[in-house]
C-alpha cells in the first residue's frame, strides 16, 4: 500500500508541472528526442532535461539511447494508477449527488404543509 502511494505521489507532483504536462501531450502525440522535445519551450535544454529525469523517475516516460540521441517516449501505465484514483472519488461524489438528486426531487413531490 505504501508503494501505492509513493507510486501515486510521484505521478502526481509529475503532472503538476505545465511543461512536464505538455511534454506527456506531446508524447502522447509522437515519440521524440530530448532536442525535439525543447525545441517548442522557451526554457534551456538543460531545464528540458530536468523536467524529463522528473517524469521518468514518476515511470511516465521510457528514454532510449542510441549513441549519443536519447529518444523518449510516453509510459501510460502510471497515468492508469492515477486516473483509478480519480475514478474512485468520481463514483464516491457521483453517488452522493444522485442521493442529493433523488432527495430533492422527493421533497419538491411532497405537499408544502
């Protein structure tokens, strides 16, 4: 369990970035290089490179060298533990809203005394 939620904190502090979130998007798109990854951001190469060690230590992407190009490309499967967490709230609240509806919809039916 406690694997689970570094795992989930991880991914999270990850994603709380702009830049990191538009890598993943750009990622999401096309494999690239660490170059062609920078190349739209207005930062260093060696912020670019920074950002990349976050997202990879998070298991968000997967680097390949070859020779001296490091090609990078997205790993989703991290994504997927988060979004279970979000799902888990979403029926939690979905639930509740639905007892919250079908409260008030009773009320409104019921005669005013």
């Amino acid at each position: 369990m406690v694997e689970y939620h570094r795992d989930l904190d991880a991914v999270f502090a990850a994603v709380a970035d702009p830049t990191r979130r538009a890598i993943l998007a750009a990622l999401a798109r096309k494999a690239a290089t660490v170059t062609q990854i920078a190349k739209p951001f207005p930062v260093s190469l060696n912020a670019i490179s920074k950002h990349l060690m976050v997202l990879e230590r998070a298991g968000l992407i997967r680097r390949k060298v070859t020779g001296r190009q490091h090609h990078c490309s997205i790993e989703a499967k991290r994504l997927q533990v988060a979004a279970a967490w979000f799902d888990h709230y979403r029926m939690f609240w979905e639930e509740r809203l639905d007892s919250l509806e079908r409260h008030l919809v009773a009320r409104r039916k019921r005669p005013h005394s």
